[in-house]
C-alpha cells in the first residue's frame, strides 16, 4: 500500500521549508514520511530550502537567556507548556527568567532540575506548576556556554534566544556580543566557522549539490571545482564569522568584531528557538 501523508504533515514540510503544498506531498510521498529525506528530495529537486540546523526547537513556552554579573558564564532554556496563551502569561515568564538565572550555575538540566527553589526542587515547582495551570509544564532545552566575555539577547515575544562568547573583555564588548547574539538569532547559523561544521553535514550538502549539477548535465570534469565554489557559499550563508552582519551587510560578522577591536574574536555561540 503506498503512503499518503497526512495533511498536517504536509503543512508542516511547508512550514518547516517554505516550499509549495504538492512539492511538499510529493517529497513526503517519495520518502514514505521521513521528513529529513523528504528535505533533502526537494532540496536536489532545486528547492532554495534552508539547511538542517543544529538548535533544537520546541512548542509553546518562553526562551529565555541570562548570563552571571561578569559575563563569564551563561545559559539559555526553554519552559515549555501546551498554549500560547499560558506561554504569553506574566507569572509564566516571571518563572522561565528566575530558572534561567539559576541555570547559569547547573552544569546540566538534571541538576538544574535537582537545584533548591524556595524549599522544595525545581522538578517538584514544576509538577506544583502543572497542577496550578493545568498545562504539562517542563525544561526543555538547557544550554549553557562560558567564555572570556558574554553577551545575550532575547528576541521579542520570549520565542527566540542567544548567547554569544567573545574571545575577551574591551571597550565595546557589552555592545557587540548583544550584536552578535542578534545574529545568531536573526540568521541562525549552523556553526562559529567552516572548522565547526559536521562532516555529515559537509557531505549531504555535497551530495546534493553534485547530484544537482548532474541533473543540469554539467561535465563530470568539472563538477569538483564548481563543487568547491558551492561549498564557500555554503560557508559563508551558514556560518557566524563569514555571514553577512545584518547591521552592515557590506562587512562579515568577523569584520564587524575586528572593528569594535583589532584583536577581538567570536569564540562560540548557543541558540534555543521554539518551533
């Protein structure tokens, strides 16, 4: 029996990839409803699909950054819930900002979980919380990050959050890592720089590239360099450092920081988004 997929299914490949109702269907068809193949099946059909990215997303809830008073150490979580309309509550976000600051200080989201709030565990606030508002309550996403200096930035609405690490503390810092968070958060890259980048997913964006040139007939001798093209681009749409800085896209994010100091460097970055 063929597959058929389901019409939430289908919009959600659209959502995920912005292509079209019956590319989408047709994509899932032919991957009998993996969505990671069906992604790649319409980025080799020539798709501008956006590449698989690393942050990991969410549903309804609050994202929320914070980072310790001399910016050395900083974390990102998710408090996740069912509705919008509980994600959007006051007491909520009140609750998801005061488990991001103690966050800073757990090595992990289970002791994060184990860590005393007001006499009782936060696992246990939690389940108190669920009960209260009727809503499966839980930590989703727990990222942390240390570095020389620390910068965060909170996308309005509590949907989107980052944390960028600069390789030292100068004049102008404070303002270029919120910046650089900015990015991160706009452009969601894949890694700092082409070094950070998966092997595997170095070799999928080859292969789809390749079979792509194939397709358009271009000479098996010449398909390499066109391939090494292909994958500076690649790096540049995709990684921090090279992307284009969205205050300034005549210059890179690299370039932006070198302004801002000659020596100073993006060191690392973390992002948490919900879906």
């Amino acid at each position: 029996m063929s597959y058929t997929p389901a019409a939430a299914d289908v919009a959600k490949l659209r959502n995920q990839t912005g292509a079209g109702m019956m590319d989408c269907k047709k994509a899932l068809v032919e991957a009998e409803g993996d969505f990671e193949k069906a992604v790649d099946i319409l980025r080799k059909k020539g798709q501008k699909v956006a590449a698989n990215r690393a942050d990991r997303e969410s549903t309804e809830g609050a994202v929320i950054a914070r980072v310790n008073e001399d910016n050395t150490l900083g974390a990102v979580i998710s408090l996740n819930c069912e509705t919008d309309f509980v994600g959007k509550n006051e007491a909520f976000i009140e609750l998801a900002y005061e488990l991001a600051e103690m966050a800073i200080f757990a090595a992990t989201k289970e002791e994060l979980l184990a860590t005393d709030f007001h006499g009782i565990t936060v696992a246990e606030k939690l389940i108190e919380q669920t009960g209260v508002i009727g809503e499966k309550i839980e930590i989703g996403v727990f990222e942390r990050i240390e570095g020389p200096y620390l910068g965060a930035y909170i996308h309005a609405g509590n949907k989107i959050a980052a944390i960028t690490s600069l390789s030292a503390k100068v004049d102008g810092a404070d303002e270029a890592a919120k910046s650089v968070s900015m990015q991160v958060a706009a452009m969601n890259p894949i890694a700092l720089d082409e070094t950070r980048v998966s092997q595997e997913t170095i070799d999928k964006e080859l292969e789809i590239e390749r079979h792509k040139l194939t397709e358009e007939g271009k000479p098996a001798n010449i398909i390499d360099n066109i391939l090494k093209g292909k994958m500076q681009r690649f790096y540049k749409d995709n990684t921090l450092v090279h992307q284009d800085f969205i205050k300034d896209n005549s210059i890179s994010v690299a370039d932006y920081v070198k302004s801002v100091n000659a020596d100073l460097k993006v060191t690392g970055f973390v992002r948490v988004s919900l879906a």
